[in-house]
C-alpha cells in the first residue's frame, strides 16, 4: 500500500531567505500528489508570526495563517473518507 499524503499549508514571508526552497517545496508536494496549500505573504520579514504585537499586517497574517491552519486541523479530525460501499461480488 502507498502512504496517504499529508494535506500540507506552507507559508513563507516576501523577505524570508526560505521563500524560495517554500514554494519549491509547496511545488514537488503538489506535483508528488499531495494536497498542498502554499501562502506567500508580500511585505513581510521572516519570523513575522513573533511580529504581533509589534506590526499590525504580522498580527493580520498570523491571524489568518493560524486561523486556515485551524481550519486545516478540524478537517482533518473528522477521520478519513469513506471508499466506495461494498456490494455483493456478482459472479459472471
């Protein structure tokens, strides 16, 4: 059996010396087949989550990042999806 890909939510800030290697990875995730959701954020530092009380747009971003995040989470807490019902085999 193959592994279940992780849904995934990678953000990156515009002056973070990680953006790039973000989005790359974001890129190879998706191509793998794994659910990837990729937030840039312009204008921002990296570290900009420890940003909030110091930059209104950090505490803005955080709040939305944390809040797709937390919705991310609930998703995924309601268990897996069930597959196809099973019938009875028909016999040919």
């Amino acid at each position: 059996t193959q592994p279940m890909p992780v849904p995934t939510l990678i953000a990156t800030a515009e002056h973070d010396p990680l953006r790039d290697e973000g989005e790359q990875l974001a890129q190879r995730l998706a191509a793998s087949g794994t659910p990837v959701e990729y937030l840039p954020h312009p204008g921002l530092v990296h570290g900009f989550l420890t940003l909030d009380t110091e930059s209104a747009a950090a505490r803005l971003a955080g709040d939305a990042l944390l809040k797709r995040f937390g919705a991310l989470l609930a998703a995924e807490n309601h268990g897996p999806k069930p597959g196809p019902a099973v019938t009875d085999a028909v016999t040919l």
